[in-house]
C-alpha cells in the first residue's frame, strides 16, 4: 500500500504529533507499506528517516504525491493539505489528536469547516474524550510510545520522589504542583521534585519556589531527551501531570510508567486513558486533590509496586507495532 502523509508539523519540529507521526510512519515503512510524508516544517538540520520527506512543495508536486498514493492520511486535519483530493479523489483518513477550538473554547471558522469536512473522511480519535469531542462517528485508537527507548532499569535506585516533564506554560499547571509540594511540608513530609522542561513560566516558578520555602525540594534541570531523560525518568518515583486543561491525550504519561514511574495526573480530556490502571487521577486544577493524591502514595509507598504491577498489561496496548497494526487496518478498510 503506497501511504502518503500529509503532517503540517514534523521533525525538527518537536512535540506529540510529530512524534507520534515519525513513529506511525517508521512502522508503516517496518511493516511492509511505501511511504511518503508531506510536511510544512522546513529543514533546518538534515536527518535521514526510513520514508521519504518532502517539505513544502509545489502545488503541482502535491497533486502528483496524491496521485501517487492508495490512501491520504493527514495526523489532525489540515486545510492546507486536503485541496488534492479534489482532483485525485483518494480515500482519506484523519487522525484527531487536539481539539477543534481556540484556547477560550469558542469555535473559529477554520474549526467549523474541519468539523464539517470530517464527514467526508475516515476518522481515528486518540481517546474517547477525543472522540466524544469531533462531529463525526471515529474509531478510537490510543497513542503509541517509543518503546524501544523508554524502559525500566530494574538496578537504579530511585533516590527522588516526584518528576514533572514537559513545558514550562501555564496550561501544563507546575504550580499548583509547587504549591502542593508547600502543603505537603506543613503536614511534615518534604518530597523532593525534579522540573525537566523548560518555557516562558521558568522565572515566575523559579520565584514560586523562594516565596513557598522550598527551594531546597525543587530542582529546574531544563530540557532533556533521549537516553538522558529516561535515565532521569528511572531515578523517579512518582510521575506529576498536573494539567490543568484538558490533555486530549497524554504521551508522557506512558513514557513515565514504562520508565517505572506511578503516574499522578488531572483527571478530564484523554489524560486518564494514558494512565489507565497505572496511577492516581485527581480533578483538573484542584490543589486539594492533588495534595491527597500525593500524600496517599508518600505515606502508602506499597502502593507504588500496586500500580507498577498494572504497567505491563497497559503499555502491551500502546507499543508501536500494535498501534501501527490497528491504523493500517483502518487505512486499508478506507480503500473499500
């Protein structure tokens, strides 16, 4: 099957979707497909993948590329992308991994066009919250993770108690983990955290730490990736999500319980189905919760080896073969 990929944002570029991409399409290419991916992200720094990448090209490279492939597949809709098929009618398949609003959850044209459009495609939601969400029936098939890096080391030590990962923003809600860390002290227990990321947020929460008394718990280490960060992920106990809005997903949550670590995360969007039976979710925004959460844990660390214990069964159902299985199924139904 000749699969073509049209993804606004790929590598260099660097975030959920264009991980979840790069690893859709090296299993595509693993499991015997032809593939082509179309990006809007220039090049800045050249690196080789198993599948062809084409970056912003012509409008008539585009319609030979459509023309080319047995199915379209776009990961999130893009308008920008799905002209072609109107001259080469393609079986099209959208993969929802956001929501179709702006940030004050209003709805824009572009996202009412999308929803419109959805009818016409078939879809997959990376989560039942996703699902409930777009206006259109959708299969939902649950993100993958890079399980070929993100493993248990069954020798290291886990000296820390609390991990956050991800970026410094508001949304991602790193200070209600701090000001759950100073809750925590005045009830005598003083878990320390590492900070792995690194945005706009850095200053105000660096001050956070000095006005809460717990600079000496709280460590900023900025971004790490690769081997490094599960390294530092094995070193951990306790993984905090704390969003404060709703994930449609949630990736690094895998990427914490399959690194060892019990996951403590916000409860509404798709955060859940990445936690599963492998942590302890709380209500998004809710500094009580959170503290409660956390404190069952610290007190009760017998309950870390009873949620590790749920990890295998759960990451089975995330691994990138069994993700890109389920895909090509849907992408070869569409061609019916």
């Amino acid at each position: 099957m000749n699969i073509l990929i049209y993804s606004t944002v790929f590598y260099p570029s660097v975030g959920g979707l264009e991980t979840v991409t790069s690893i859709l399409a090296s299993e595509f290419v693993a499991q015997g497909h032809s593939v082509k991916l179309i990006s809007r992200t220039p090049e800045t720094n050249i690196k080789l993948f198993c599948f062809d990448v084409i970056r912003c090209p012509s409008a008539l490279d585009l319609i030979r590329l459509v023309n080319w492939c047995d199915v379209f597949f776009q990961p999130s809709i893009s308008l920008w992308g799905i002209w072609p098929l109107l001259l080469c009618p393609r079986p099209w398949v959208v993969s929802h991994n956001n929501w179709y609003c702006r940030s004050n959850s209003r709805l824009s044209w572009q996202d009412y066009i999308k929803q419109f459009l959805l009818r016409f495609a078939t879809n997959i939601s990376v989560s039942h919250a996703i699902a409930d969400h777009i206006a259109a029936p959708s299969i939902v098939i649950p993100n993958p993770y890079r399980d070929d890096l993100f493993k248990g080391h069954s020798d290291d030590f886990r000296g820390r108690e609390l991990i956050f990962l991800g970026r410094l923003v508001s949304d991602k809600g790193v200070d209600l983990l701090l000001d759950a860390l100073a809750q925590l002290k005045q009830n005598g227990l003083t878990p320390r955290l590492t900070i792995v990321g690194s945005g706009p947020e850095l200053n105000s929460l660096n001050h956070q730490t000095h006005r809460l008394g717990i600079v000496d718990q709280v460590a900023f280490v900025g971004v790490k990736i690769e081997e490094e960060l599960v390294n530092i992920l094995n070193t951990h106990r306790i993984l905090v999500v704390p969003s404060r809005w709703e994930e449609p997903f949630g990736i690094v949550a895998l990427e914490g319980i399959a690194c060892g670590c019990v996951v403590v995360g916000s409860s509404a969007g798709g955060l859940k189905d990445a936690i599963g039976e492998c942590g302890i979710t709380f209500p998004n925004g809710d500094v009580f919760a959170l503290v409660r959460a956390l404190r069952q844990l610290l007190d009760q660390p017998h309950l870390l080896d009873h949620y590790r214990a749920n990890a295998l069964g759960h990451l089975a159902k995330h691994q990138k073969k069994v993700i890109a299985k389920a895909y090509l199924q849907v992408l070869e139904d569409a061609r019916l």
